[in-house]
C-alpha cells in the first residue's frame, strides 16, 4: 500500500469559499456564517461542489485554535484551513468573532450537526461510515443503518508513522468496502485531522472522489447516549465547557485552566490587529450576552 502519511502540495493562492457559503474570516479561519445549524444540515446534505477545497467539515474551538500549532508542525494546518466548511464550534468562538468585528450569526457545534444529520442519513437511506473509539459508541448507530462502516482503531501514535499507517490502512479497506457518502471521525484532535487528510489522500491516489469527512470529535458520544450534556440553557449562556468540567474534572482541569490560557495572548493579537485595520467597534457596543462571560472567553473551549 501507498505511503498513507498526509501531504499534499501547498497551494499558493488561499481557495475562496463557495460563493452559496458566507463565511467571516476570524482567528484565520474562514468560519461558515449560518444563521442556525438546520441550515448547515441542508448545505451538508446537498450535491457537494468541485471547489478546490479540502471535503472535510473542522469544528474548531478555543483548545482547537490553541492546538494549531501541533498541526503545522505536521505540515497539514494549511489543509485543515482549507476545509470546506469549517463551523464555530465554541460559543467563546462567537463571542470572539464579535469583539473582533466579524460577527457570526451563530454557534454551528458538532454536538448540534449530528442529531439532525444523522437522522436525515438513516430517513434517506444514504451512506456512512465512522470511526469512533469504542465498540459501544457504534453499536446503537449500527442499528439504526445497518449498511454502517465501522472501524475502531487500536490506541495509536501519529507521530509513530508505522502505527499509523496500520490505522489509515485498515480504516481505508473499511472505507473502501462501505463506499461512504459520510465519514464520521469521533476521535480526538489531531488523530482525527490526519486520518481525514489521509484518507482523502488514499482516494484521490486511486482517482475515486472522497465522501464528506466530519472531524466531530465526541459528538457521537453524546449523541448515543455515552455522555451527559448541558442543559440547553447553560449551553446558551456558555457555559458548557464547565459543565463538562464538572463531570470530569481530573481530565478536563489542566486543558481548561492551564492550556487554554494560551488563547488570551492569540486574542490579543488579533484584537491589535482588527484594530489597524479598523474592525473593532467601541467595546460597549459589542458586548451583547452575560458580561461577566465575556471576561472567561480564555477559559472557553466548548
């Protein structure tokens, strides 16, 4: 089998958006501009076009754009910006996106895509694959479509290229045997990332066009039923993120207490720049929502 490690040359000029897709360039992602996530659910659900983009839906949030810097020293950022849809996953991204003077209509989460999604998927008898990281995640969606790829892979190391390769390998002989008009990846950040790239890479080695990649994360969890959710109401307020502390606080303290303090300095910047180039309204103005969250944006990752 080919060298299944993602790599694909550079482009020198940024791909536009689709011209059917509004976006607002913020945190130097061109984040879709839907007013809710019905609508995405249609964009995602309609014939895709040839645009020159990465097929992959990024769900970026504030430990995401924290994190980026691990993607580019894999030499894959630039793909990953590329996407085709790339949602504001976090409601801090939208908050963001406001002081910078580039506001979003809405938070577009992966928890919110993939109920409606996944129901419009096994309504019309359309095809899927995922990749999720346990048996009992796939299970209950498996008995909804029963046509279902499946693959869990074993723990792995990206930067192990001989353990990888295995997991890109198997995933492809599942990918290739399903023929999937989805791929859901419901692994973690980075993993997921690769492997999207990889497969897509495998595909257009062989001149098959790719499926839609969805980097959801562990929305397929919460949506079978693995884990809790935030009432609605704290998910309005944004405060999802602590109650996913609450629940875990072990796992979930250092990335929300310690890493992704590395998001005020990136904020910063980009409020500097936003001011030069005359973006940024009188902060009063754009402060709209519970103003003492406003001050945790920092803090914020989901």
């Amino acid at each position: 089998m080919d060298t299944l490690i993602p790599a694909a040359p550079r482009l020198d000029t940024p791909v536009p958006a689709p011209r059917h897709v509004r976006t607002r360039q913020v945190l130097g992602f061109d984040f879709v501009d839907d007013v809710s996530i019905d609508a995405t659910v249609e964009r995602l659900l309609a014939a895709q076009p040839v645009d020159g983009r990465e097929p992959i839906v990024f769900t970026p949030n504030v430990d995401t754009v924290v994190h980026m810097g691990e993607l580019e020293r894999s030499g894959v950022a630039h793909r990953m910006c590329n996407s085709r849809y790339i949602l504001p996953d976090g409601q801090p991204i939208v908050w963001a996106s406001r002081l910078l003077g580039e506001p979003l209509s809405a938070r577009l989460a992966g928890s919110d895509l993939v109920p409606p999604l996944w129901r419009r998927l096994v309504a019309e008898d359309r095809r899927a694959m995922v990749v999720v990281s346990c048996p009992e995640v796939a299970a209950p969606l498996q008995a909804e479509m029963p046509s279902l790829g499946v693959y869990v892979p074993p723990a792995f190391d990206v930067d192990d290229p001989a353990a990888f390769s295995e997991v890109v390998r198997d995933a492809a002989e599942v990918l290739d045997r399903t023929g999937p008009e989805f791929v859901f990846l419901g692994i973690s950040f980075k993993k997921r990332e690769l492997l999207a790239l990889a497969l897509i890479d495998h595909l257009r080695r062989r001149g098959r066009p790719p499926p839609l990649f969805l980097c959801i994360g562990g929305a397929l969890e919460l949506h079978v039923g693995r884990h809790r959710r935030a009432p609605r109401w704290v998910q309005r307020a944004g405060g999802e993120w602590f109650f996913r502390f609450l629940l875990e606080p072990r796992r979930l303290f250092r990335r929300y207490f310690m890493r992704d303090l590395r998001f005020l300095p990136i904020m910063r910047l980009e409020l500097r720049a936003a001011r030069e180039l005359g973006l940024v309204r009188p902060l009063r103005r754009r402060l709209v929502g519970p103003g003492w969250l406003w001050m945790l944006i920092p803090l914020l990752s989901f």
